[in-house]
C-alpha cells in the first residue's frame, strides 16, 4: 500500500506548482504585457529514456515509481493581449507578439517587455518603475524631438526568453536577437497591450489544481488509516 502514496504525493507536488502557476497568473491579469504560464506534466520513465539517449545509464527504482507524474516544464503564452487605446502620448503598444522593448534596470542589465506604459522622468523615456527606456543602440531615450523614432524595438521567440520578475525577460541566446533600425510600423501610440490572461479560464483552473490536490490528499489520509488499522490487527494477533 505504502507503494500507492508515491504517485499520489507526485500528484500532490505538480498541483502545487499549478496552483503557484494559476494565481501568478491572475494576479497579473491587468498587467499591462503579461503572458501567462502553463505547465506540462510527464512521467518518471520519460527522464529515465532520456539520459539513456543522451548515454546515461539510470538506475530504475520499481515500476510504480518509474511512472510517478512529474512536472515536465514551463512554457509562456505568447498570444497577444488585446490593445486598448489610451490617448496618453506615452503609452505604446507592440503590433507583433513576438517583439519587444528594451530597458535597463536597476543592476544596469539590459531587459526586455511588452509593457510600454511609459512616462517622463526627469526629461527621460522610462518605464512604470523608472527604469530607462532605450534605443537601437542601448542608449536612454531623451524626451526631445522626435523620441519615438528612438524607442528600441528587437524580435525574439519566447523559447529564447527567461522571465526575470516586473514583467522584463532575459535572453538566453543573443545570436537569436534581431534588432531593428527603426520602429516603423512596429508601435501603436496612444495604447496599450494588456495581459492575456483569461481570468474566468483561470478560475476554472484553480479550483481544478485545488481539488486534485485534495483528491489525492484524502487518497493518502486513507492509506494510512488502512494502514493502521492494519497494523492494530496484526498487533492484537500476536499477543
């Protein structure tokens, strides 16, 4: 029986981790940018065939604990938000989803958003925490003439990003990084994107992850009642 509450507790750890993944979620959902996450889940056996492809040799535990559900990844929705006009002259949306702003932030490292809820600090372009907006060429964007035409837009597939924290990604691999000269036809001024997050879809997921995890908790709770009395049984048959 005691082999019963391993995949339960699998069960247990990936709700979890869905449940920290959902709420993230919906507390971005009116986060201007925001991609929502997703996971997806495997088996046990699935790493155990993989470092035997790559030339590994794996010890295998038993059958039941070979087939234990594991959280396999993460993954971001890059599916656009939809845009919403804002007139405020700072505010800019991205017309393709797969293109991104540049900032420095605060430790001085170049980052990259979706959010291009800007404003003017100090007669620099920055963004909702002060961090400065820059150009092609990685410099700060001075608020004179025309600055649109400065602010730097790149192109990257989310498979080459790391979500960092404030909504900005890192890049993993810069050779993937394509930096344009200008951001004709690539902004929308006077708008927004917002999240795509889905609040009602998120909601349904929550309480999904909640009680598959209470499921498998009562399953547990069980085992171990049946486990005890088990024991009291054997325990008085031997006196």
């Amino acid at each position: 029986m005691n082999q019963g509450v391993y995949p339960l507790a699998a069960s247990m750890i990936n709700q979890i981790n869905r449940l920290d993944q959902i709420s993230n979620n919906l507390a971005n959902v009116n986060t201007f940018g925001f991609k929502q996450e997703g996971t997806t889940e495997t088996t046990f056996n699935y790493y155990l065939e993989r470092m035997q492809n790559e030339g590994k040799t794996p010890t295998k535990i038993n059958e039941v604990t070979n087939n234990i559900p594991k959280i396999d990844s993460k993954y971001i929705n890059s599916e656009m938000g939809p845009i919403v006009m804002t007139g405020n002259t700072l505010d800019f949306a991205l017309s393709s989803p797969d293109t991104f702003f540049k900032i420095q932030n605060s430790n001085g490292d170049i980052v990259y958003t979706r959010d291009g809820s800007f404003k003017n600090l100090d007669n620099f372009l920055v963004d909702a925490n002060g961090n400065n907006v820059l150009n092609a060429d990685n410099e700060p964007i001075v608020m004179e003439g025309e600055f649109v035409e400065q602010i730097g837009v790149v192109k990257t597939a989310y498979t080459n990003l790391e979500k960092i924290g404030d909504n900005t990604y890192k890049i993993i691999d810069q050779a993937q990084l394509e930096i344009f000269e200008n951001n004709d036809t690539l902004l929308v001024q006077g708008a927004v994107e917002k999240s795509n997050v889905n609040s009602v879809t998120a909601m349904v997921e929550l309480i999904d992850a909640h009680r598959r995890f209470e499921q498998s908790q009562k399953a547990i709770k069980s085992i171990d009642e049946l486990n005890a009395g088990l024991i009291e049984k054997v325990g008085s048959n031997t006196k």
